[in-house]
C-alpha cells in the first residue's frame, strides 16, 4: 500500500483582516507586547549583506519557503509564557486552500 502524502498551501488575499483576526486572539494570552510582520529575508551566513535581523531572516537554503512571518515581542520579556492555540473562524471570505 502506498502512502499518499498531499501538499497545501493557503493562499490569503485579504492579509489585513487575517492579520487583525490573528492578532486579535492572541492579545486573549499575551498583553504589552510588539507585534510585527514581514517576508523573511534569505541570507548566506557566510556572505551575509549586513546584520541580519533574527526575528525575519533565515538559512538562504531554505528560500524556497517563501516564508512570511508574524511575531509578538513582550514589552518585559518573561520565560514563564504557556503555549497556547487560537481560532480566528472560517477563512473562506479572505483565502483558499490550495492542493499542491
């Protein structure tokens, strides 16, 4: 029996309300904090260009990805954070899951 493996993507064409959404549930978990976003910027470590940021920079062997990246920095930094899950609903009025 073969394993079929399936490969999806999601393709979101209202980023901004996606962004609102996302950002709207966390702020449910973590309070004073910096919240940003950004494509992430493939370097050569050996080579690099100039300082690379470590919120939105990565392993140029990994641009394939095409990586977009959203972060929330606390104010006070703190390790005792829980991990924990949101839902921001049905997505269908702003993007489409895409089989690859």
């Amino acid at each position: 029996m073969e394993l079929m493996i399936k490969k999806y993507e999601i393709n979101i064409y209202d980023i901004d309300k996606f962004l609102t959404l996302v950002n709207k549930e966390v702020q449910k978990y973590i309070e004073d904090y910096h919240f940003a976003y950004q494509a992430v910027e493939y370097i050569d470590p050996l080579k690099p260009s100039k300082e690379p940021d470590v919120f939105f920079s990565k392993h140029f062997k990994f641009t394939y990805q095409n990586e977009f990246r959203l972060i929330w920095v606390p104010e006070n930094p703190s390790m005792d954070i829980e991990p924990f899950f949101i839902e921001i609903g049905n997505m269908d009025e702003y993007a489409k899951l895409v089989v690859l």
